[in-house]
C-alpha cells in the first residue's frame, strides 16, 4: 500500500512540524505533500526544510491563497502523478487525528471513497460553538435530501480516495470551494458509481490559529447541492449515462 496525504496550508507553521511526523509514523508506505498558498508566517518555508531532510515530504508552493478546492485539486494532480494507491485530504490543524489513517486504508480494502464521518454515532465534534455544529449538521442532512447521498457528513474534509477515483473524474470541472468542495466531490464519485464508506472520527477544533469559515463558503454550498441535482436531472434527459470504473 502506497498512500499521499494531501495537505493545504496558510498560516500554519505552529502545527505542520508537529503534525506530518505523526502521519508519517502511522505506516511506511505514507507520504505527505503540503500544497502551501505562501503562507507569510513562513509555513512554505518550513515544510521545504522538513521535505530536504525527508523523501517521504513534498512541498507545493501556489502564488497565494487560491481557495481550498483549488489547493486539492492541484494536490490531487501531483498524488496521480506519483502513481500512489490512496489519495487522502486531511487539514493541517489537527482536528483531524492522524491515528484513524490505518482505520481508513483497512475500510478502503472494500471502498472506493472513505470518510471520516462526525455523524456517523451521534455527534462527534469537540470544541465547536454549538452555533457551527447545527449548521455543520444541517448542511449534511440538507446535502442527503437534495442530493441523495446516502452519507452522514456530506461536507467532511478528510478522506480517502483509490487513485483511479480520482483519475475517473475529471478535476477541472470541479470548481468549487470550501464545504461545497467536500459535497461536489462525493456527489461527482456517487455519480460515477463508486462506492462510499464512513468511519467514525472525533472532530477537535483547531488547537492553533483561526477558523477560515465564511459566510460566502455557506453560501456557495447551499446553491452548489442543487447545481449538482439539477445538472444529473438534466444528463439524465438528455440520455447522458453514468460512468463507472
């Protein structure tokens, strides 16, 4: 099993030092790539000195802050590239606990797309205003409604995917951002007949630095779910089928 944990980063020097050594400990098949959107605190910098001292790390430097989906999608071009097994997406913060990578590639032996799912038993987030939780939450099950997916949480940022997921859709039609990212790519693998799976993660809010949630990011997820809908509706009238790989 060969596996890239894809990692986007701005502002995030007080947790990538801590947090790749823990990922690449999980297995020795792992490595990370960090996608950095010339952090001014000097994260890039950082991560190229831990990438020199280790062939397991690799570093993406972007121009500036080019949104979240973007940062995965060009991540998601050098895994590919790479010819890796897994792909996952994962966040640089430590809300997401490194350890659950071997539950997820175990889960992946019969799955073409895992999840890590806050919902899956109960509730599952620490630290969260209650405020965010209900909207997190609700998003997922408006998200399940409209769209069909049959997932608890839509909208979760760590997951993984087989390389040939990946290779199956085409990214650069995938242009959305933040939460709305997270549904369009699980909609577009559901679309294609891949099949999804969730494990159960406890979610811990971030333990350095600050919350890049925005109200422009809610509201691109609530249109983006009936984009999605509408456009299947509309392939499906004009007798375009799905893919399966």
């Amino acid at each position: 099993m060969t596996a890239m944990v894809v990692i986007p980063t701005y502002n995030e020097r007080d947790n990538i030092g801590r947090l790749i050594p823990e990922i690449l400990k999980q297995d020795p098949g792992i490595e990370v790539l960090v996608v950095d959107d010339n952090s001014p605190d000097g994260t890039g910098a950082l991560d190229d000195g831990m990438a020199t001292a280790d062939p397991r790390i690799h570093v993406l430097h972007r121009s500036g802050k080019l949104g979240l989906g973007s940062a995965y999608r060009d991540g998601f071009r050098y895994a590919l590239e790479r010819g890796v097994d897994y792909i996952v997406e994962m966040d640089a913060d430590f809300s997401h606990d490194p350890a659950t990578l071997p539950v997820f590639f175990e889960k992946m032996r019969n799955h073409d797309v895992v999840i890590g799912s806050r919902y899956l038993n109960g509730v599952s987030v620490v630290n969260w205003p209650i405020r965010r939780l209900i909207l997190s939450y609700c998003a997922s099950v408006y998200t399940r409604i409209i769209t069909g997916l049959d997932l608890h949480d839509c909208t979760s940022g760590f997951k993984c995917f087989r390389h040939s997921v990946l290779e199956a859709i085409d990214l650069e039609t995938i242009r959305s951002d933040g939460y709305s990212f997270q549904i369009e790519m699980n909609y577009r693998c559901m679309e294609r007949g891949f099949c999804l799976g969730e494990v159960p993660i406890i979610f811990i809010d971030r333990h350095a630095g600050s919350s890049k949630m925005s109200k422009r990011i809610v509201r691109e997820a609530i249109v983006m779910v009936w984009k999605l809908k509408l456009g299947s509706l509309l392939r499906g009238i004009t007798g375009f089928g799905r893919r399966k790989s």
